[in-house]
C-alpha cells in the first residue's frame, strides 16, 4: 500500500472516542491536520452524548470540514463499542485508534501508520514503556499500579511478550475488526487486548514508542473496577471455546452467586436465631438479595449503562416490581419443596428457589432495566452525523466496556 497521499481515496481513518472532552475537540483536530500532512485522512469522534457539549462541538467543526465526522450514542457508553462503531464506519482500510484526552501524541501516527501499511504487522501499537519516562503521563500511583497489574496479567494469561497490551493508541487493518467482531468481548476490557486475543490466525503486533502526555481536559476512566472487567474478560476468553457464554451474563451469575450466599446466610439467621418461619425467612431472604443484586449489578455489570440519581431509585422499583414474580415462583418452589420432602435439608429447596429467581431477574433485567433498548429514561440509539449533516439512524454489533 503507497504510503503518500492519493487523491479520492481516504488512507486513514482515525476514530476518538469522547466523553466530556469539549475543551479537547479543535486541538485535537489541528494537530492531527499538521501530524498528517502526507497522509489523507478522516476523523471519526464518537461520542457518547457528553454532557459538555462535545458532540456540538464536533459537528460545528464538521460543517467545514469535512475530513471530520460524528457518531452521536444516545444511552450508550463504552470505549470499547465506541471504537468498533467508528471502525464499521471508517472509509479507510487502516484505522487508528486514540484517546481525546490529548495525552495520546498524535505525531506518532504516521509511523503506525507506514507499519501496517507496508505489512510489518497487522497492527502497529504505541507502546507508553519503550520509552523512558513514556508513561510520566498517568497522573497517579493508582493508576500506575492498575496500569502495571493489568500488563503483567495480559502478557502471562494470553501468552503474549508485549511491553504495553493495553495501549488504547494504534493502528489496525479495518479487516482484523471485521473478522474479530463476531466474538468480541461484551465487557471490552480493552478493545487491542480484545483483537489479540480474539483474532483469528492472531495479528502480527509491532510497537512504536511514544511519551504518553499529562491529561489537560476532562477525566480518567481508568479506576480499580478495571480489575472485574479483566476478570470477566479472562473467563470469558478462556472458556469460549467449550461454552460460549457472554462476559455480562458470566457477571451476573457471580453477583448472583454472591446473592444465593447472602439469601442462604440471611436464612439461616432468621430461622434459627429469630424463630421465623421458613416460608417468612425466604420471603424476607429473598428480598434482601434481591437488593444485593440490584445494587451490585448496577455497579459492575451495567456499569457501561448504569442508572444514577433518580433513575437508580426508578429503576430499581422497577426491578422489583418484575422480580416479584421470581419472589413468589421462589417462595412457592421452596415451600413445596420443603412440605414434601421434610427430609431434604431446608438449604436445598432454597437453593432451588434462589437459583428460579436468579433466571428471572436476568431475563427481565436485560429485557426492561438495563436493556440496550429499554433502559430506564429514554430508548437508546445511536445518531451519525457526517461533515454536520444528520443521516438515519444506525445498529450495529455491539462490545460493552466502562468508560
């Protein structure tokens, strides 16, 4: 592939996802202007309806210019799914991948780009531990120290002697996207992890050094809930093969899990320490795992889509109303259980019941609480907008990731 400019024919597509980095927005565009001279290329910002402003901004830079373009999400989020979407819409063949943080150096592009462009890899990946100091940009030990975790992790579970596997800055061949998609993580822990690890033969990887810069707008997204999605990605990877069961869906049966737990401690308490009766001590058991769930749920496997405020009270009547029905089918298995076999040990019919519930809340959970489609507040879609003209609206496959 000719590496210099072509007329009529776009060579990179460079996809931003934003979120509340309104301040970010021209900068980033003006440097990416005199970055890529040589190359013709196209930037795909996809926001997620930020609060600040910065899809206005974007499409107000759009209407003259019209290497600029917009994907606006409407009750979506994650980077992860920001970058696939940017990616299905990329003109170009290579696309790149960066932050709108600014701390990503824009002027590192065009290596990654002649790499893969030449066929040295499949992708080329900024690497922030080439260079010295490269990684002076992570603004806290905190950081350091999730940062540096989740390498030594991805490198040792994934087989992999990369210096920096969770860069959220590279270039990728558009075709590697398309062909990982289907069985690409619905967490996204990190969308290059992700590629690696899902690819299939898997991509030649060469890393480029570059200075990781201090963060000027907007905040981090990085935070110690990072660790579960790694966790639920390494699961999900790992057993894909055998049982190809989602990320989301391995979460939710581990809360609930730990809610079983709960309903069985809580049981036991009030049967043998208050003197309740077991249909009352599952009732109540029940109730208060029912809150375990709602609440752990919300933080961790909906994070991407979690509900705050108002809408987490909403939501969470909501879920209780539609998990009545599990309470009482609970309640109802449970007792009969336990009237007619009296030798079975009361945990057992209770499990049962527990585990009828936990069926129940994931499927009115996806269908009417945190459904893509349904989320309390408002239905979700997803608005393009191309040099600041709107155009229908678009669905495509999805990955979930936290931002």
């Amino acid at each position: 592939m000719d590496t210099v400019k072509e007329t009529g024919r776009t060579q990179l597509t460079v996809v931003i996802p934003t979120y509340n980095e309104r301040g970010n927005v021209a900068e980033i565009v003006s440097r990416l202007d005199r970055s890529l001279q040589a190359i013709r290329w196209e930037v795909i910002f996809v926001d997620d309806c930020s609060r600040d402003g910065t899809g206005d901004v974007v499409r107000e830079i759009a209407t003259r210019d019209p290497r600029v373009r917009l994907i606006l999400r409407h009750n979506r989020r994650g980077l992860s799914s920001a970058v696939v979407e940017g990616a299905l819409a990329a003109s170009a063949e290579l696309v790149a991948v960066m932050d709108g943080d600014l701390q990503h150096d824009e002027s590192v592009l065009p290596q990654l780009y002649t790499t893969v462009a030449r066929g040295d890899g499949e992708i080329a990946s900024a690497s922030r531990f080439l260079a010295p100091g490269g990684a002076d940009g992570l603004s806290s030990e905190t950081r350091h120290r999730i940062s540096n975790t989740g390498i030594k992790l991805a490198n040792t579970l994934f087989g992999l002697q990369l210096t920096d596997p969770l860069t959220g800055f590279f270039v990728v061949r558009r075709d590697v996207v398309i062909n990982a998609l289907p069985k690409l993580s619905e967490v996204g822990f990190k969308i290059l992890l992700d590629l690696i690890a899902t690819a299939k033969p898997r991509p030649k990887i060469v890393e480029v050094p570059f200075q990781f810069r201090e963060r000027k707008h907007g905040e981090s997204k990085l935070d110690n809930r990072v660790m579960y999605d790694f966790f639920l990605f390494f699961i999900e990877k790992k057993i894909a093969p055998i049982l190809p069961l989602p990320a989301r869906f391995i979460s939710f049966g581990l809360i609930n899990s730990f809610g079983i737990l709960i309903n069985l401690a809580v049981l036991t308490l009030t049967m043998n320490a208050l003197g309740a009766t077991f249909q009352n001590a599952t009732l109540a058991a029940t109730v208060i795992a029912m809150i375990f769930n709602y609440w752990a749920n919300n933080a961790l496997t909906y994070r991407d889509r979690r509900l705050k405020g108002f809408r987490f009270y909403f939501g969470f009547v909501v879920f209780a109303g539609l998990s009545s029905v599990g309470v009482i089918a609970n309640v109802g298995v449970a007792s009969m259980l336990h009237a007619q076999y009296q030798s079975l040990f009361y945990l057992v019919p209770a499990v049962l019941g527990a585990l009828l519930t936990v069926v129940w809340n994931y499927v009115v959970t996806l269908a009417f609480v945190w459904g893509q489609d349904r989320t309390i507040g408002g239905q979700a879609r997803t608005l393009r907008v191309a040099s600041g003209q709107p155009s229908l609206p678009t669905s495509v496959p999805t990955t979930q990731a936290p931002r």
